[in-house]
C-alpha cells in the first residue's frame, strides 16, 4: 500500500528534509525508539511533536505543519477527514492499547472489586482519580466509558482530576498526587513510579485503536509512514507492550 506509492514516486533515500509527526502522547517512549530506528537506515530528519490527540487534532485543523499525525482514538482522526484536513484513503491502522488502574508504587491500597462503589470511594478518599478530560481525551474517553460500564461513573465522577493528555494522568500518580489513575497499559509498564492494578476488559470501552494519517504525501513524509507499518516497526511496539495489530 504505502510501500508501493513510495516506489512509484522513486524516494531518494539521502534526501533531507523535516518531517513533523504530530503523535498521541501515549506513543512517545515508543516513538523516540521507532525514530532511532528509522535513522539507521534514512538520512530524514524527523521532529516528533507529542501532545493530547485532541489538542493535536485542533491544531492540525487550524492549519499546524503536521506531515504526519497518529492519533489515541479513530475519533479524532475522523474529525480532521469531515473537515478535509486529512483524506480517509490517507489513513491507515498503526497499533492498539489496554486500558488499566493504577496507584503510586508505594501505595498500600485496598483489594476491592472494580464493580464496587464503596471500594472506589474508600481507596480514592480525600484525594482524586485522575483520567484523560472524558469530554476530549482519548484515554479519558475510555476511562469514562469503562467506569459507565462497571456502575461507578455517577458515583466517582465529582472525585475526578481530568488531565489534557494521559501523560500527566501517569504524573499525578507517580507523584503520589493522586491515589489512583486510568491509563494505558504501555504507560503503567514504562513507569517505574506505579503499580498496575487491574487491566481492565475490552469489553468495557471502545477498541483502543491509533490510526495515522499522511497529512502531507510528501517523498519523506512516505518513507516515514512505510517504516512505521514494518514488521520492524511492529516488533518494536510490541516490545513496549503495545497490542499487534493481528489481535
């Protein structure tokens, strides 16, 4: 697919140019490995750009120089193809999460059943359960969504600290700020500040898929976009505990 454009347009290898790969803040422990990766074998030079995929997604729309973008949800992505930001033939899947519960490494939490109203509230207490904004970000989308599954979102959403992105979710709990935070998988296995507490099941939120768009077709920006649907490029993100996307 995208391999096949890249050939038709005869990419030089050598040639330099800037990328900008605007990516869901959840990816960027991976993607600065994907990155490295991609440099041993390209001369392009790449500017990863991290951030909420709804923050990205409105800043692409208003006209930011993304070549590339991989959002956190098909939401967004989808936003930015109604809008004519970003063409539907232009995206293509890229990889998948899970969704889990997590404390500070040193907390020493209560065992209750994630079903259990009062166990929600005894383990929050005074402090809050930080997740995603439920209105915009992806990973507080589906927090909302799980917890409106279990029976518990009435009852712990007024004890809530949402965040822009997932990756000041993850701070908060590593800080000990907050006693408990809904986060991704491959965030909770990339901390060493956290424990993870349950992983929570699919069923109870939508698929946690990321699409990734060439916002840009140029050369540079589809040598970028081959290798980040490798089988090198797929090993990698499964090492750090993102989902293959045979699952």
């Amino acid at each position: 697919m995208i391999t096949s454009v890249i050939s038709m347009l005869c990419i030089s290898l050598n040639a330099q140019a800037n990328v900008k790969i605007y990516s869901a803040s959840s990816l960027t422990n991976v993607m600065n490995a994907l990155l490295a990766e991609f440099k041993t074998t390209s001369d392009t030079d790449v500017l990863p750009i991290y951030g909420g995929s709804s923050s990205l997604a409105r800043q692409i729309e208003r006209g930011a120089p993304a070549d590339l973008f991989i959002s956190a949800n098909e939401s967004w992505m989808q936003h930015l193809v109604k809008r004519g930001s970003v063409l539907q033939e232009n995206v293509f899947p890229f990889t998948q999460n899970q969704l889990v519960l997590i404390a500070p490494k040193t907390s020493t939490l209560e065992p209750f059943a994630i079903e259990d109203i009062r166990g929600w509230q005894t383990n929050i207490g005074k402090g809050r359960l930080a997740i995603g904004n439920p209105q915009a970000v992806p990973a507080g989308i589906y927090a909302r969504q799980t917890l409106q599954s279990l029976n518990v979102w009435n009852a712990v959403k007024s004890l809530t600290a949402p965040t822009s992105n997932v990756r000041m979710t993850l701070a908060l709990v590593e800080r000990g700020e907050a006693p408990l935070g809904i986060v991704y998988k491959t965030d909770a296995l990339q901390s060493k500040n956290v424990q993870l507490i349950t992983e929570f099941a699919s069923t109870t939120h939508d698929p946690i898929r990321y699409p990734l768009a060439i916002v840009n077709t140029s050369p540079e920006s589809l040598e970028l976009a081959a290798f980040l649907q490798s089988e090198k490029a797929q090993e990698i993100l499964i090492q750090f505990g993102f989902n293959s996307l045979a699952q």
